[in-house]
C-alpha cells in the first residue's frame, strides 16, 4: 500500500529558537496556576502572550493552599539564611529538609524552586531572593531585604559586595519579564562606579537614592 505521508529526517526538523524559553515559561505557570481546566486556561494563556497582555498566572500561593502551615516570614528566612548562607549552592532537598523543620508550607517551596528554575544544586542566593520576594513589595524592598540578610557581621550598615548585589539583581530581572536588557545594564554601570568609591561594596541607599536609575 502507497503512504502518502511524507518523511522527515532530522536536517529538515526545523525548531524554532524562542520555543523551548516559551514552553520552560509555560510550564512553570501551569504547575504554579494549577489551573482546573488546563486546556482553557492554556488557550487564555497564549492568547494574552499574543495580544501582549498579562497572562493567567497565579503569583503566589494563598492561605487556603497552604493548609495551616505559617506563611514565610522576614524571620523565618533569616533562620535560613543562617543555616546556608556559608554556602554558594544547597542541596534543594536540605532545604526540603529545613523548610519542613521550620513547618512551612511545601507547596510553596516548590513554588520558589519551580520559579526559580532550580534543579538539584540550588544557588542559595537566588532562591533567597525569591523567597524574600514573598514577603516584600516590588523589586527594591526585595533587593533591600536581601541586602540586610546578606550584610557583611563587620557591616555598619547593611551593605554586601557588589558581585553579590550584581548576581542577585540580574537573577531577579530574569524573573520579571518587564525589566529590560538595557535598565538592567544601565543600572548596573551606575552601581559599579558607586561601589568602586566605597571599597566595592553597596548598600540599600545607593539604589534607592534618587541618583539611581530605574532598577524596576
């Protein structure tokens, strides 16, 4: 019997360059939405994408979803952050491990590590700037949270280095979509020549200070 189906091999399988960011995309906000209709609320999803609205997605778990576990708190992640901090990645099931100890949430720990894109090794930084994201408002108080966890012990105020500022903006500027290449440079090259005058470190006042351009 004659197959009119055409054949492919791998040469003419071409895949788009900007599919495999789109479906990493979707598929962290499938698995944070947990929407009960999955096939609308993907056709919702991808018809926002197309007319450059906001998508259908859930940015953090509410109460009800977290069954009577306490929420994070300021002081609960500096209960973590004193665990981890000497360390540049964690283990995501020794915070699996503490996260449990301290009687949060795991739901929303597999939020953090879904948004964060972690996988085994969890750069503790990154996932400390996401979960003080919960418990901030906006990119700045973020930045000024993680600022104060991080301080320096020797610090008079809470100042870090400005490789672990650097580090940290760029990662939470990966998150947020509305943040381009150019303010997330921009921002950077001001902060360097700040710290270079202050023994190369940067604390909350030199990006809230109105000198600063726009981080957000």
């Amino acid at each position: 019997m004659h197959n009119d189906t055409p054949l492919y091999c791998k040469e003419q399988i071409k895949i788009p360059a900007a599919l495999a960011d789109i479906m990493k995309q979707f598929t962290k906000a499938a698995i944070i939405t947990q929407p009960q209709d999955i096939l609308s609320w993907s056709a919702e999803y991808f018809q926002a994408l197309t007319s450059g609205d906001l998508p259908p997605v859930k940015r953090r778990l509410d109460q009800a979803e977290m069954k009577g576990r306490p929420p994070v708190t300021r002081e609960l992640l500096s209960e973590l952050h004193k665990e981890f901090n000497a360390r540049t990645t964690v283990d995501v099931s020794a915070i699996r491990e503490k996260w449990e100890r301290l009687g949060l949430s795991p739901d929303q720990l597999m939020e953090f590590v879904t948004l964060g894109g972690f996988e085994d090794d969890v750069p503790w930084l990154h996932f400390l700037a996401l979960a003080c994201s919960s418990v901030t408002e906006g990119l700045l108080e973020t930045l000024r949270l993680v600022c104060e966890m991080a301080r320096r012990e020797d610090a008079a105020e809470a100042s870090v280095s400005f490789e672990m500022f650097e580090e940290v903006y760029t990662f939470l500027a990966t998150t947020d979509e509305s943040i381009s290449r150019e303010r997330l440079e921009g921002a950077l090259k001001h902060l360097r020549k700040v710290s270079d005058d202050q023994g190369g470190m940067i604390s909350p006042k030199d990006f809230l200070g109105n000198s600063c351009p726009d981080l957000a």
